[in-house]
C-alpha cells in the first residue's frame, strides 16, 4: 500500500424483516424440492406433503436464528481473525 490509511467503512447490519423476508423465500424454493424428493422416494403425494409441512416450519426457524446470529457479528470479524496476507 502506498501509506494510504484506511478508512473504517461504515457497520451495514441487516433488519430483522430482511431476514425473515430472506427466510420465507427461501424456504418456499428448499420445501418445493424437499416435496418433489419426498414424492419420487415415496410415491405418494400425501407423505410429501406432510415431509415438506415438518420441514418448513423446523428449517425456517433454524434459518432465521442463523441468519440472526451472523447478523450480531460486524462485518470483517472473520477477517481479523485471518492471518495477514503480509506475513
């Protein structure tokens, strides 16, 4: 670097409705397939149904507490955490 100091970018943190918009989305795209998998192993569409009913209620909360946990953490704390490139 050219003695330039760097410039503390601003903490950009996500909402709480980001995420669970994120998660809704996301778990109608994961259910699908888990559906259309349940169906071609079993044969029967109403066992697929109550496979993707189980698991969309159990993933999207997952989901939302996992996002919410790296929410928490400011942005370039894994980074630090790296060894420097210069070492």
């Amino acid at each position: 670097m050219d003695n330039q100091v760097e410039e503390a970018s601003p903490v950009i943190k996500e909402s709480r409705l980001r995420s669970i918009l994120k998660a809704a989305s996301w778990r109608v795209l994961a259910t699908l397939t888990t559906i259309v998998i349940a169906y071609a192993i079993t044969g029967k569409i109403d066992d697929a149904l109550k496979i993707g009913a189980v698991e969309v209620v159990a993933k999207m909360a997952i989901y939302y507490f996992h996002e919410r946990a790296w929410a928490r953490l400011p942005l370039g704390t894994v980074r630090k955490l790296l060894p420097s490139e210069n070492n």
